[in-house]
C-alpha cells in the first residue's frame, strides 16, 4: 500500500464473507447514536471479551458508522471517516501533533485532516513500525 505517499506497508487487505475468521468487521447503522458527533467508532475484541485499545492487545475490531450523524457528511468526509476508523482497527491511535500530517487527527483537530482521505505517509510509517 503506498497511496501515493512513496511509503509501502507489509499489509494486504482481503474483502470476504467468512466473517468467523475476519479480524476487521465493518458496520453501518442508519438511524442510531454512539454519542454527540460521533460518526465512527471502533470496539475492540481480546478472544470473545471486549477490550479496551488503550491498554490492551486485541484480536479482532468492529468499525461502526452511526447514521444521526454520519448520513449528514460529504462523501468526502465519510471517506474520511472509515480511513479514519480503519487506522484504529490496525492499531493506531489519535496523533494531534500538528506537527505530523495524519488522518489519525481525533475529532478536535478534524479539519486538519479534511484533504486526506486515506492514509498519509505519516500514518503509513505508524503502520510499519507496528507490523514490521
């Protein structure tokens, strides 16, 4: 994956449907909240028990987009938040140092990262210093 950054990673992503050996589970759901503003949330699973990211390893994440807030974005800025929310599930956290271009930027810093939609080289360097 180099998106354009001249920066590769080890990781391929494979779309299927056995959804018992994914470690990636995406969902929409169109009428429903998980707080005020929020578009997309990630949960994190350790064998069959919720986990939190921050302390924790995990096996398997769950991207969720809820629609009271997600149905009002550009396709542009839901682009955003599925790369947004994917970088989470491959184990990077929010990165609000201005100093470092990201879309790993939370939600305080959102327009920071409105030009990207899709991993910039700094994110891709997170993801290799995590798989590599």
């Amino acid at each position: 994956m180099s998106i354009g950054t001249g920066i590769y990673t080890p990781i391929n992503i494979t779309i299927g449907q056995n959804q018992a050996q994914s470690i990636m589970d995406f969902y929409y759901y169109n009428n429903k909240s998980h707080g005020l503003g929020v578009a997309g949330n990630t949960d994190y699973v350790l064998g069959d028990s919720p986990v939190s990211f921050v302390y924790s390893n995990f096996s398997c994440a769950t991207i969720n987009a809820w629609g009271n807030v997600y149905n009002s974005l550009s396709n542009s800025k839901k682009i955003q938040v599925w790369a947004h929310e994917t970088g989470h599930a491959m184990g990077l956290a929010h990165n609000d140092d201005l100093s470092y271009i990201s879309i790993m930027r939370s939600s305080l810093y959102s327009n920071d990262y409105r030009n990207y939609d899709g991993p910039t080289a700094n994110d891709l360097a997170g993801i290799n210093h995590l798989y590599r």
